[in-house]
C-alpha cells in the first residue's frame, strides 16, 4: 500500500485555524488577533513551521516508498534517447574528402541532436550518412520539419535517412507501482489475458507489442475453454522468428494455469498507400515528400498503432497537411486504391506498407515520388 501523503494544507490556513483555536481556548479573552497583535506574530511563525514540517514529511514518505518497493527487484524504467540516422548533403562535388566529426550538433523542432559517429564523404561524392541521437531522453519526437546546424562551408543541408525511433520517456511513479503489484500478483502463475501479455513484452523487451485472446484455438477460428493464443511483435517493427514463438510456448506454457497456449507473429496485412498534394510555390517538391514520407511511415510502422484498429485515410491526409509546404485542404489519400479506411481482419492484425507512392501538384505540374520499401 502507498505511503499515505499529509494533507499539504498552506500556512495561511493553518493561522486561521491557530486564531480560532486561540479564541476558543482562551475562552474569548483573546480579542486582538489583528496582523499587528503579537499572538498573530506568534501563530504566522508556527505556521510557518508547521508547513516546513508536512512538507519533509511529505518528502520522506514519498523516499520511503520509493526504497520499500525497490526491494521487490522490479526496477523502475529509466528515459531513453531517440536515434535516426541522418544524411549530409554536400552544395557539390569535390576532389578531396569531406568530414563532419562526431559531436556535430543540429536541432530538428527544437529538438538537439548530436552525431555519434563521423560522417565521411569520398571524392565526387554528394552525400553521406551517420546515426545521430538525441540529446534529451524521451518518447520519439516529430521530426517532420526541417533541420537547423550552424553553417558548415560544403554543407548544403541535413535531412533523415532514417526517422530516429526508440526513445522513451521515464516510467510514472504509477506505472512502476502498478508493475510491481502485477509482479507480486502473478507470482509464477500465468492466468488472465493480461498475465500472459505483460510476460510476452517482457521477454521481448520494451516498445514490443502483445496481445492475447483467451479461448482462442490454435486454427484461430474456434474458441474453446483450455486455449489460449498470444500473438507477439518485436521492438524493431519484426515478426517474430521461430526460436522466439517456440521458446514463449514452451515458457509461458510452464507458467500458465490449466490452459494450452500457442504463440504466433502478429498478423502483417500489406496495403497500398497513395497520396496526392499541392505544395506551396517556395517550397521544394523532393524535400516535402521526403518529410511526408518520414511522417508518415512512422505513424503507420507496424507496432505503432493498436493492433487490429482500423487504417483511417482521413488521418493520413490530417498528418500530410501538417507538413511543411503542403497547400492547406488540398489532399488526398487511398488505402488499395479507395479512399475510405481500411478495415483489418481480426484483432491480431496490424497494416504493413507494400506500395507507397507520393504525387505533389503545383500549378498544374505533377511530381511523383516511390517511397515503397524494397
């Protein structure tokens, strides 16, 4: 059970209630409690103190429920930092060898990152890459805009290559207290739904997904009693290999309560994905679709979004038009060809881009882009 907090009742609130106690056990005899009498001095200075002392109370409760529950070995997450790889684009060619050093800093909407390795461009060459973090620790950020460095003589500009991912903000007081009275309740005995999720995210390590349905047969059609089917989903956005499904059947089966259990991937269902825009006359047509691309492949990456929930294209187009240079109401989004949400089979299911293709429209002149993976 929490350590139960003390009313953090302010020191104004504690002199009113000295006055009145004053009053009362003086029966009456105490008339001056004016700011200017010497008994009010004397109440507002234990007031004072009486609220110093319900605040390191306070503060020591909360200390000390912090170190009782960390005796039961569940550690509390820590914050981690997002990282992407970017890509250095040069203003041209040049006979000699071109470098940035590690620690190289740039912002991407007010976000610092820094590189954590060199980037090392060859003679005639226009690009190249290197992975970058996050200086603050934290979920993934948006990192649609563009992004701002102090000016390198050679360098053009910075852009992702790839969307940072993995951050990953500190774990709430809440959640960690919930984990270990989940911990304590399971004990080595798996038997709710919930049970048999928290030890497949476990294994399979933070960002993972997992979802079980109770009675479901290992056909995934039937439901009988004494079934139980967990689907699973990497951290990365991967299914899971066979020596991961066999090695959680066999451990989860050991633990579960009266109950077969199957393991199986999540269900990939590949779609394919249009959009059509107008840009704005300033803006750079390759540069905008990179940047809806990285938006968008980051909200529909697998593991993202809840399993089984429904592709809306009306979302996708509200996600387009936040991108810088994209003309206000004028988008359009398909899901396989309709413009309308795309329904999964099951729960277990999750949408995975096939084809991915971008067409940007400025006075009557078409831009196409493939961002379709392989």
């Amino acid at each position: 059970m929490e350590a139960p907090q003390i009313d953090t009742i302010t020191a104004i609130a504690l002199l009113n209630s000295a006055k009145q106690k004053a009053t009362e056990v003086s029966k009456g005899k105490l008339t001056d409690l004016t700011e200017a009498s010497p008994v009010t001095a004397i109440l507002e200075a234990v007031s004072l103190i009486g609220t110093e002392v319900i605040t390191k109370v306070n503060a020591l409760a909360s200390t000390l429920e912090a170190n009782r529950i960390s005796y039961f070995g569940v550690e509390k997450f820590a914050g981690k930092a997002s990282v992407g790889t970017v890509q250095v684009n040069l203003t041209g060619v040049y006979a000699e060898t071109f470098s940035l050093p590690v620690g190289f800093k740039f912002t991407c909407n007010g976000i610092e990152f820094e590189l954590t390795q060199p980037v090392t461009i060859e003679p005639y060459q226009l690009n190249g890459t290197a992975t970058a973090i996050s200086l603050s620790l934290g979920s993934d950020t948006n990192v649609s805009g563009s992004i701002a460095f102090s000016p390198v003589p050679k360098v053009a500009s910075l852009e992702w290559a790839e969307v940072p991912t993995g951050g990953q903000d500190e774990e709430s007081e809440e959640s960690w207290r919930n984990r270990i009275l989940g911990t304590l309740r399971r004990r080595d005995t798996l038997i709710s739904e919930d049970d048999f999720e928290e030890a497949t995210r476990n294994y399979l390590g933070t960002n993972s997904v997992a979802l079980a349905v109770g009675r479901l047969k290992p056909n995934l059609v039937n439901y009988e009693n004494g079934y139980v089917a967990v689907f699973g989903f990497n951290p990365d956005g991967t299914e899971l290999t066979n020596a991961q499904r066999s090695y959680l059947e066999s451990s989860l089966n050991r633990r579960a309560a009266m109950a077969q259990i199957n393991v199986f991937s999540v269900n990939l269902v590949e779609f394919n994905l249009r959009i059509i825009a107008g840009y704005e006359d300033v803006a750079n047509p390759g540069v905008v679709s990179e940047a809806i691309a990285l938006t968008i492949k980051n909200y529909l990456r697998p593991g993202n979004l809840e399993l089984g929930r429904m592709i809306f294209n009306k979302a996708i187009e509200r996600r387009v038009m936040n991108v810088s240079g994209i003309v206000d109401g004028n988008v359009s989004v398909t899901l396989n060809g309709l413009a309308q949400p795309l329904a999964l089979p099951n729960a277990w299911s999750v949408g995975k881009l096939k084809e991915f293709r971008i067409v940007l429209v400025n006075n009557g002149v078409e831009n196409s882009y493939d961002f379709s993976d392989g």
